[in-house]
C-alpha cells in the first residue's frame, strides 16, 4: 500500500477551527480498487438501457431528498453557506437528476441517424446507422463552492450517469464530511435500483486527482475549480499515452455593462443589485459580475453611490477555506495598489474565521490596469467608469472570455453596436439582470471560451449529457446486432433522422 497523504480534515468557516471527523486520503490501493470497480460497472450500467437508468437517477433524487435536513445541517457545518442556500441546492441538485431521467428517456441526446442502403450519384450506399454511446468510466472533481449541485451529486456526475458512465469523485478537501455523507446515500440508493456495484465511487485527497486522471480506466474527466488545478490536471491527461477528454470550467469575470439609458432609467436598482449578485455567497459564485461597465457622469455616480451603500449594509458569509481567504486578502491588496485603482466601498474589517470585508473599486476606462479584468473569487467587484461609446467598446475588446456576460439597457434602447464584440466574449448573454443563478434546462448553455472553459461544451442542463458520449455507425449490421435506437422496429422510440428526414417519436 502506498500512502499519499494521511489526512483530509474539515474546518468551520465561520471559526477556523478544525471539525470532528475528517476522511483518510486515498491511497494507490483505493484508486485501483474503486477504479476498477467502475470499470467493471460500465457494461451493466450500459445494459440497463435508458429506462433503468432514469429509474436509478429518480431513486438518487429520492434518496437524497429524504435525508434533506441531515445533508443540509453538514454541508452547512462545512461551508458556512447558510441553510436556507444550501436547501435551496439540495432542491436543485435532486430537481437535476430528475431532469435528467426526463432526458434520458425522451431520447433524441442519442442522436440516432438511419440512412438506409440506395443509390447516391457516388454509387451504392451502405446502411449506415449512427448513435451516441457512453465513453466508460469518468472522473468527477467536486467543486468548493457548490457542496451538493457541483460535487458528489453534482451535474457532472448526473450527465455522466445518465449517458450510461460510471463516476469516480475525487472529493473537494472543503466539504470532506458531507461528500461521505452524500456519497453513502448515493451508493445504498444504487443499490436499491438493482444497479452494479461500482456505478459511484469515491476518492480523497488533493494527490489522488493526479493519480485518478492517469489512470487508464478512466475515459473523461469533469472538472470546475481554479484555472490552475485546471491546467495541472490537463497537463496529467496529456502525459497519458491515450490522453482523454477534459472538461473544465475554470475562470471567468462575467462582465456587466450598464447602458447610460439604463443608469438614467434604474441607477439605485441597478447599483443595489449588482452588489447583492456580489456579495452573495460571498462572491464564491463562478458567474459573479466581478467587472462593470458604468457610465461617467451624475447617472452612472448615483449608481455607483447606490453600490456603495449596498455593499455597507451586505451580509457575507464566511470564504469557504483558509487558501481561498488568503488569495482574495493578497489578490485585492495587490488590485488596490495598482495605478488609477481607488477604493469605492469596504466592508469593515473582520477577524474570525475566514471572513473577508466584500470590496468594491473603480478606474477609468482609459486608465484600466489588466488586473482590473482579472477574476477575484470572493465579494469583490471592479467598476470601470466609461466617458463615451468608444470608451466602451474599446473595454469590451479587452475582455477575457467568461461564462456570461450582461448588458442592461434603457426601455427605449435597440441593440448597440458593440453589444456582438460582447457576445464573442460569453458563453450566455443576460439582459437586465444578473448572472447568478444557472437554470437547469433544456436551453440553458454553462460554458464559454478560454479561459472559462476549455471546451464548447455545458456544464449545466440537458446537453450536458453530450461530454460524455461518443458515436459509433453500425455498416451493413444484421437486426440482431443493433442497439434497439437504431432498429426499424423499436420497443423504445427517440426523435431519429432517417434517410434526411426527422421523425419524431410515437
């Protein structure tokens, strides 16, 4: 047996202190044994078709939900998020796995394609018949942030279930306790659907993520966290010799541009609430508008002013671990101490735990340092202060790509002309309102450009499901040999595409 590291213990955000418990760290024995357990249940779980495996999320859902109050009471003990956020969470995470069994068993994720053999003006064509199916065991990272709907249970592990994969968690070291807690839940409910062992695993500690991601069982890797963890796990996967698919989200600012009509229309609703997007859940929210666009003059200063006295009056919770308190103290000290950078706004200083005071900054548009445009995880935001539409636009071609990006707009206004350069920027346009908050949906896109992703792909909602699947065409294949998506008969129907034409299900 070989040790990696020999403990993962839990703290209370809102004290620092250690908590009771804590979970061992994962050693090459464990990667092994709960690798290869994956890897053992991906044909079973595969062979349950998509029936049983919307039956087996519905049962994940239930199982979580009955044990709401014991979930929520530990996650809170862990995070200090609050128990009415991470109710909310919890109500998101099992809505999520039952959407996702609504996904699965609608069908047309499988892009199921028939082109039946006939004459082509290139001659004879084949029977070709195509459908999506499951890559094999993926590698799941839990994020700090989101205990329940970015962890154990998150979206990464729903869509990677529902395609019909294995998941293997590598457990984020912020929430130790309540990973357990909800993993067991998990594996007891599995169980209880008839599904293999090894449908869900679980690892600890920071090393066993490197380790997991090399491991050549595993066939796709999720990941949300810090650009950095991003690129090291990258740089694991592309020493592999079959390097996998990694889907990453990983940095992003979420710029929100404030219209001078808009500023003249709604300066204090405005100002207020962008602070309130801010500052909730301490800025540890991986859409925060952490950059905003606000005009010059007496409208965009009673906006601004409007953000200052939010930002006094705004309750934080504590930040969710010491590294991240730390970063975001020696972060803003540095962004403060930058040319043409003056302070608007800071909550007072406090001493316990891992509190930080939420921050907000201006500068000008003309004047704006890079690391105005650079993402500060935490309840901070920047303000940049712009004189006229060529101000504007030219702040827009500097910005880093993003998840989303906002623009709010007087009643009267038609689309501005720079507001295309912002849409290359995102990977979802808000329209007066504010980029917290990801709807699960069948339109809903989590994503955008690097460094926000590393990949086209969502996160979040149906499409999700589309990471981790691969197509295959079956040539010439007897019946008997094809899935039944794909046969002229199914007991099953899914929306298909059959010689060029679209048919839907009956």
């Amino acid at each position: 047996m070989t040790a990696i590291h020999t403990w993962t213990a839990a703290y209370d955000p809102r004290t620092g202190r250690e908590l009771p418990g804590g979970e061992a760290a994962s050693d090459s024995d464990d990667i092994e044994r709960v690798v290869a357990a994956a890897a053992a249940a991906a044909p079973k779980l595969e062979a349950l078709g998509r029936a049983g495996r919307a039956d087996l999320l519905r049962g994940l859902a239930r199982a979580l939900d009955a044990r709401r109050d014991e979930v929520v009471t530990r996650a809170d003990g862990e995070t200090a998020l609050g128990q009415k956020r991470l109710a909310g969470e919890l109500d998101r995470t099992v809505y999520q796995l039952a959407f996702f069994a609504d996904v699965i068993e609608e069908g047309s994720y499988v892009e199921a394609t028939i082109d039946h053999t006939g004459q082509t003006p290139m001659g004879l064509r084949p029977d070709l018949r195509r459908m999506l199916v499951p890559l094999g065991p993926v590698a799941v990272f839990g994020a700090s942030n989101f205990p329940l709907a970015f962890s154990v249970p998150g979206g990464d592990t729903v869509s990677a279930l529902a395609a019909g994969n294995p998941v293997v968690v590598k457990a984020h070291g912020s929430h130790p306790g309540t990973s357990r807690l909800v993993f067991d839940i998990l594996r007891d409910a599995v169980s209880d659907a008839g599904a293999p062992d090894g449908t869900i695993g679980i690892l600890f500690g920071r090393e066993a993520g490197e380790r997991l991601v090399r491991h050549p069982a595993v066939r796709a890797v999720g990941f949300t966290g810090s650009l950095s963890g991003g690129r090291a796990l990258l740089d694991a996967i592309n020493s592999r010799e079959d390097p996998i698919p990694f889907y990453g989200e990983l940095s992003s600012v979420n710029t929100l541009v404030v219209t001078e009509d808009a500023a003249s229309e709604r300066a204090v609703e405005i100002g207020t609430g962008v602070v309130n997007s801010v500052t909730g859940s301490a800025g540890q929210l991986c859409t925060k508008p952490g950059l905003v666009l606000v005009p010059a003059g007496e409208d965009g200063d009673a906006l601004v002013a409007a953000a200052a006295a939010a930002l006094d009056g705004a309750e934080v919770v504590p930040l969710l671990n010491q590294r991240i308190q730390k970063s975001y103290v020696e972060d803003t000290r540095q962004l403060r101490a930058r040319p043409g950078v003056s302070t608007v706004a800071e909550g007072s200083p406090v001493r316990d735990g891992f509190r930080v005071p939420p921050l907000l900054v201006t500068t000008d548009a003309d004047h704006a340092p890079d690391a105005a445009f650079a993402e500060y995880f935490g309840p901070a935001a920047v303000i940049v202060r712009y004189a006229t539409p060529t101000e504007l636009t030219a702040v827009i071609r500097r910005l880093p790509a993003s998840l989303t990006a906002s623009v709010h707009l007087g009643k009267a206004e038609v689309a501005p002309p720079w507001l295309d350069g912002l849409r290359r920027t995102a990977g979802r346009l808000v329209f007066n309102g504010y980029p917290t908050g990801v709807a699960v949906s069948w339109a809903q896109h989590h994503g955008g450009p690097w460094p926000a992703t590393n990949s086209v792909f969502t996160s979040v909602g149906a499409t999700a499901i589309r990471r981790f699947l691969r197509p295959v065409t079956w040539q010439d294949a007897p019946a008997e040999f094809l899935p039944d998506e794909l046969s002229d008969a199914p007991a099953h129907p899914v929306p298909r595409r059959v010689d060029g034409v679209l048919e839907l299900a009956t």
